[in-house]
C-alpha cells in the first residue's frame, strides 16, 4: 500500500511540475503574409493604406530591418519550416499544383479525388527523411500543441499524410497552392477530411483575372479568410490552458484581388482604380485580423504570455493592373543584362510603392524581391518599440523558437536562434552571411547576403556575370560596385558557389 502511496505522490508532483512548466512556457503564433512587400506596412512607410494592428505590434516589440524571405511561396515556406536555406539541395524540389484543380474541373466523386490526390503526392514528391526535424516537430518536442490555417505544406501540392508528418496536430487550409489564388474554393481540409464552404460553387475557386475590374464580391458567398480566422479564434479559445503554437499562413494579400467587400476607407478614393482598392482592401483585411487575434488574446488572458511574429515570404508583387514596364522586361528582358534601376516599382507605376524604393519585386533576388517584415511582440521580454539590423531569414525561426520552448535545435540545420536579439542581450551567434536561391532565373539567380552589408548577385553564371552592391550604404541597389571591389566579389563568388545544390548537414550528420 505504501508503494502505491508513494507511487501516486509521485506521479501527482510529476503532473503538476509538468503543469507549472508549461503555464510558465509563452504560445507562439506566427502569422506569414503572401507577397506582402515589405513598403505596405505603415512601420516601414506605408503611406496610402493604413496598418493601426501591426503597426502596433513593432510599437509594442521590435522591428527587423535586415531580414530575408524567399523569392516566391514554395521554397519560402519550405526554408522555413526546414531550418536550413532554400539553395540546399531538395530547396527547390516542389510538385505541380494543379490536379486537384483539374479533377474539380471534371466534377471527380469526392473519394476518386481522395485517391488520386494521395497516389500523385506519394509518386511525385520527394521521400521525406525518416530523421528529417521540421519547425512544427520541434514545437511539439517543446510541448507545445501545433496547428496551421492556410496554404498548408510548402508547396505546391500535398495531403493529411505529409501534413502530419510536418508536424501538425491540427490544420485547416488549402492542400494545393494553385487553388489558393481564388479566395472561394468549394471545399477546404480539416485534418484529413474535406468541408464545404456555402455557396462557392466554381472549381477554380473563384480566381479572378489578372485585370481586377471584376465586381467586388465576385467569385463566391463565404471568403477563405473568413474562414481561417474563424478558425484560429477558436483554436485559441479551445486551447488557452495549454502551449500552442499556431502558424497562419494567409493567402492575403496574394492576387489576383478579391474582396468581399470595400473597405470604408477606399470607397471614394478618386486616386485609386478598382483593383487598387480591392487590393488595399485586402491589405487592411489582413491588419484587421491581426487585430482580432490580438483581442482575442487578450480576452482569453494570453496575452502576456504569447510570443507574436509577423512577416511575409517574399517580397512584393503587383495585382492591381495595369501592369507596368517591368513585366515586360521580366518576360523579355535579356537576363544577363539586369540591374537594379531596370526593376524598381516606385518609378514605375506603383501606387501603393510596395516595395519601398527597392529594386525588384517577387521572384527577383534584388531586395525588393526577398528582403521581409518581421516584426516580433512579448509583453515583459521585449522591450517596446524597438529596431534591429541583426542578417536573419526565415530559416532561422526554427531556432528561435526551440530556444524559446526550452529544447536543443536539431544538429545541422542552417537556424541561427536570434532569441537573444528579442530579449535585447548580447548575440553571440550571428550569420557571417545568408543565401537565397532563384530557380525560376528571374531578375538573378541567386544572392549572398554579409554580415557587412556587402551583397552579391549571381546573373549568369556561365557568362561569369555578377553583380555587387552594399546594402548598408545602397538598400535601393542603384549602385552596381563590382568593378571597384573585384577581391569581394571573387570571395562572395566562390562562398555563394558553395552553396548551391549543397548538401544537407542536418541529415548527412545523423
């Protein structure tokens, strides 16, 4: 009887010690923008559409200004939920996207479309590692009960069984990134089993053209965002007594525009077109649910004990037409013979100048493509209000947020925790440099990025072209510097070749 006493005892201290640890333990959400360009947030000078949620976000935390995306969805989101940089072989290893559109085309029964779905994930995509660590795995190892709303996977197709085997315990999304450009799909996924969403009726989800001037409201009756974020309160509310992570990887404000409805603050702007205000819209929708998880948090009691991080893939992109001269030099343009002036929004026709003066825009290596919002809030660790110029990408949250769930990064991985930089204390850590990839070879093929500002781009490797910039003194890229520094760029030559199709150190070292 004693045994078993003391057996009790002991498994109601271990309960409760395990309790105290993670009451004590911060959520983490973090909410990832689609082709948000870094100029469309008020705190890194917005000036047409306002941003009063996020804005309030890098009031209360800290705002990143050397920080790096992909240069489009799939190998963004598959950086950041691998830990390692999208130039390492299998970065750019994604599956077509379109079959399920395709079978929707053909009205397909629901069970049919269930097995062709799982027969073409498991032929076309790679074989994940059996000790392959992601992001979400590494939460759950801290404890933490996982979820995404969204684009779910890292593109461009994928099913429950890859899903789970990322690390979610529970989801709500698209499994195909080609239906995400419609905001009316027909049906969604819920861990593994399909809902309807009433009355949205076409196949392609209701994607609008490229035009915008269709009506607003086009497309369907219930918006995919309006779903998620549903969906996301009621995650938070279900599960308020224990650590979650929660990662929203919203299609908003990825085109082309579709809007329910206008927001008040567009309506009768004469200086803006339809598709501008739709997309303006769009942008402020996305600030609106910031505010609203951010309520909710707060109601729930969270709020102090939640660790929130907003960024976005890539850079910006431009859905409100007419396009300007830019697309025609990226469908024309002689690759070898980019530089930066040839690929700058602002001086060519944007509006909204969403990519605050920077050259280049999604799928371009120039900082208007790849270079990121991250803003990070935690009410009582870290100080309000602040900036850093810490060199940090997406790879490096899975990192940061084992630090912050108490457990040991996997071995190998390119993460870099910038935890310290968070609390304001010293980073001993820090990149030497960060590499982007560019498969598509779009506006540069791939870039290295220093600690020292100094950044190169590859154009064309064969022809031996490169260009050379230093971001510190020349954000906007309007000075090409490799003529006057030949010893730099050879060194950031041979480093970035390095890196390229590299091997992965977080598998090969297990």
């Amino acid at each position: 009887m004693k045994a078993i006493i003391t057996l009790l005892i002991t498994l109601s201290l271990s309960c409760s010690l395990n309790a105290l640890e993670n009451a004590s333990k911060p959520n983490i959400i973090l909410i990832y923008a689609d082709d948000l360009g870094i100029g469309m947030l008020g705190c890194y000078g917005q000036k047409v559409i306002s941003t009063p949620n996020i804005d309030q976000l890098a009031d209360e935390g800290v705002k990143f200004n050397n920080y790096y995306g992909g240069v489009f969805c799939a190998p963004s989101r598959w950086s950041l939920l691998t830990g390692m940089h999208d130039a390492r072989l299998g970065g750019w290893q994604h599956t077509g996207s379109g079959l399920l559109m395709r079978l929707g085309k053909k009205d397909t029964p629901q069970d049919k479309i269930q097995k062709a779905l799982d027969e073409y994930v498991e032929l076309e995509s790679s074989p994940i590692p059996e000790n392959e660590v992601f992001l979400a795995q590494v939460a759950q190892q801290a404890g933490y009960k996982t979820a995404q709303f969204g684009k779910l996977d890292v593109g461009f197709l994928t099913n429950h069984k890859r899903v789970k085997r990322f690390g979610w315990d529970y989801y709500e999304g698209y499994y195909s990134h080609s239906r995400c450009h419609g905001f009316y799909p027909p049906y969604l996924w819920r861990n593994g089993e399909r809902f309807e969403l009433e009355g949205n009726t076409l196949h392609n989800c209701g994607k609008m053209s490229e035009r915008g001037n269709e009506p607003v409201g086009s497309g369907g009756e219930t918006y995919s965002q309006n779903v998620f974020i549903d969906g996301i309160l009621k995650f938070i509310r279900q599960h308020k007594d224990e650590p979650f992570f929660l990662y929203h990887s919203t299609q908003l404000p990825h085109g082309p525009v579709a809007i329910p409805t206008l927001h008040p603050d567009f309506i009768d702007d004469e200086n803006l077109s339809l598709a501008e205000k739709k997309y303006a819209s769009m942008i402020k929708m996305l600030d609106d649910h910031v505010g609203l998880i951010m309520k909710e948090l707060k109601t729930q009691g969270l709020d102090e004990n939640t660790v929130v991080a907003f960024t976005s893939d890539n850079g910006h992109e431009l859905y409100y037409g007419p396009k300007p001269t830019i697309y025609k030099k990226r469908a024309n343009g002689n690759k070898a013979n980019f530089t930066g002036d040839k690929w700058r929004t602002s001086e060519d026709g944007d509006v909204f100048n969403g990519a605050g003066g920077r050259a280049g825009v999604k799928r371009a290596v120039y900082q208007g493509g790849l270079q990121c919002p991250m803003i990070v809030r935690w009410p009582g660790k870290i100080k309000a209000g602040g900036e850093t110029e810490l060199l940090s990408s997406h790879y490096d949250f899975l990192a940061t947020i084992a630090e912050i769930g108490g457990v040991k990064a996997p071995t190998g991985k390119d993460s870099i925790s910038y935890l310290p930089t968070l609390l304001g204390t010293e980073q001993d850590e820090k990149h030497d440099y960060v590499i982007v990839n560019n498969n598509t070879n779009r506006m540069g093929r791939s870039t290295i990025i220093t600690k020292d500002g100094w950044k190169l781009i590859e154009l064309d490797r064969e022809q031996n072209q490169f260009q050379l910039y230093n971001i510190k003194d020349d954000n906007e890229e309007r000075h090409n510097l490799e003529e006057k520094n030949p010893e730099i760029a050879e060194r950031l030559k041979k480093q970035l070749l390095s890196e390229l199709d590299s091997e992965r150190p977080d598998l090969s070292s297990k």
